[in-house]
C-alpha cells in the first residue's frame, strides 16, 4: 500500500495497521532526511498549509510548522487570540475565509470534541487534528508507537503502561487505539478520579498500584496533570499525587529491570516524574520530540499526495 485509507488525519480510531506501518515506513525516510546537512526537501513546494490553533500550544505547534518548512511548503500560521473568532466569526466562517487563500491542509488544534470531523464535511481541505479536547491527538500517539518501535524494535506484544491523568488526556485515548491496533497490550494507573469509568470497554486494565504497574510493563508513557482542565479538585494534594503516582529514580532502581520512560510534554518536574528520571538514558522523551518533526512531515507528506491528483 502507497497511499493512505483515509482521506484526513481526524484520530487513530479511523485508521487501519497498513496505514501506520505506512506512515512509519515514510518517517523513517524523513528522519534520514533531517539528519543530513540540508534538511530540507522540494516534496511539497506547490502545497499551503495553515496551521489553525484555537488553544495554546508550544511544541506541537513548532513541530508541524517546523515539519511543513522541511518540506518546502509555504505556511499561513493562525491563531485564534489574535483573530475575528474573538468578535463572534464562526468556525466554518474562519477557515472559509482561510481556504479562500487556496490553502491544501488544515491542521487544527481546537477546544471542542469533533471540531476535525466536523470541519471535514464541511470544507474543502484536507484536515489534520492537532488535538480536539479531551478526545484526540493522533499525531502524538503516532510519534509514541514510532518511537517505541525504534528504542526496542517493535511495538506488537510489547506492554505499556499509561500513568497519571488519563481521565483529561486526548494523548491518552489516542496511545490506546495505537498500541492496540500494533498489537501492544495496554494498561493505566492513577487515581481513581482520573481515570474514566469507559476504559474497561476499550479492553484496558486498570492498575491501582504504581509499583505494580512498573513492574508488570516495559514502556511507561506519563501524563501531565491538566490542572487547566480540571473544575473541581481530584486528589487531596500535588504532594499526595506524588507521593502515590510520581516516578523517581529509586523506584525505577527496585524494579530489578530496566523499563523505558516517556512523557508527551511539557513535563512538571517533581510531580509526575523527577528530573533525574525525565533525563536518565531510560528516558527517550527527546527523541520523542525529533521524532515528532519526522511523523509529522510523514502524514502531510501522504495527504498531500492526495492533494496532488
């Protein structure tokens, strides 16, 4: 297969295994890329692609922008604090007006669940979801798998433990559909509070004890704690939170194996995992990040390539 299945990148739940397998394949070739001397390519000097960004974001945004320059081609960068949404314009109205420029890929980041599906029956663009909520994020769990895969060589069969904040976490719910369709067993950790109550339906174990969890996997992917998200309180205390979830070295040292960390950024030191952990040679949360650039001009890549005939 040369060619993705699906017309946008709207979340991993609508993607097939060949399509990731494809994805990663073309990765591999941009991550070739970005490592040489000249680390740009010609691949997509004829495309536009805005990059619409109605929540905050540092590194996501950074790393599609960075991604779409490596591949030539010429970006629009909208963000929505600075926009007519602030004076009542509607979603379809905004990018309407943007698509008017002639632009190819959308890549969207917005508040609201579904706000990719959504725009895709309406406009005439392909959609990248950059994050919708507390649903999606597939290009983050795309780079997670990627960058499994690449620290232990595949992901099928591997166990990977997702601790922390699940219940507010898009990064979470896609990881799941990844390793799931790569093979991978899944579990989470947390507190109960943040944990939501459909994850058995998705076929995930819950585990209430850190060390056990660690124990049991080989991949330990650690969520940030959204305080942002959260309208009541939904653990006594960070220190308790910390205390009952957090990674340090001496409980990596007690496992009696070496298991490998990641985390999706940004990192609250101290609370869901100390700095000695974030930056010990278990941790790939840097190459997580490379990786990213590499994923990422992979997918607009492959849609753009749609874009074409």
């Amino acid at each position: 297969m040369s060619e993705l299945s699906v017309e946008h990148l709207l979340g991993i739940k609508y993607l097939k295994e060949t399509d990731i397998d494809l994805i990663f394949k073309t990765a591999d070739h941009f991550k070739e890329v970005i490592n040489r001397p000249i680390k740009k390519v010609p691949s997509l000097r004829d495309i536009t692609i805005a990059n619409l960004f109605f929540e905050n974001s540092t590194r996501t945004k950074l790393s599609f922008e960075l991604a779409e320059k490596r591949l030539s081609a010429d970006v629009i960068n909208f963000s929505a604090g600075q926009s007519s949404v602030k004076k009542g314009e509607t979603l379809i109205d905004t990018v309407n007006n943007i698509l008017a420029m002639k632009v190819d890929i959308v890549v969207m980041r917005h508040a609201s669940v579904g706000a990719g599906v959504f725009l895709s029956k309406h406009v005439d663009a392909k959609i990248v979801n950059a994050g919708d909520g507390t649903h999606e994020h597939p290009t983050q769990a795309l780079l997670d798998s990627y960058s499994i895969r690449e620290k232990l060589g595949s992901v099928k069969g591997k166990k990977i433990l997702i601790v922390g904040d699940v219940l507010h976490s898009r990064v979470a719910l896609s990881n799941i559909f990844a390793l799931q369709l790569q093979g991978a067993e899944v579990k989470v950790c947390g507190p109960t509070t943040l944990i939501p109550k459909y994850i058995s339906s998705l076929g995930v174990e819950v585990v209430n004890n850190l060390k056990k969890g660690l124990e049991w996997c080989d991949v330990a992917n650690v969520l940030r704690v959204q305080h942002e998200r959260m309208d009541i309180k939904y653990f006594p205390s960070t220190r308790e939170y910390t205390q009952l979830f957090g990674i340090n070295q001496e409980i990596l040292d007690n496992l009696g194996k070496k298991i490998v960390i990641m985390h999706p950024g940004p990192i609250n030191r101290g609370v869901e995992i100390t700095s000695d952990v974030a930056d010990s040679n278990d941790s790939i949360i840097l190459n997580q990040v490379e990786n990213g650039v590499a994923v990422r001009m992979a997918v607009i890549y492959l849609l753009a390539q749609q874009v074409k005939r």
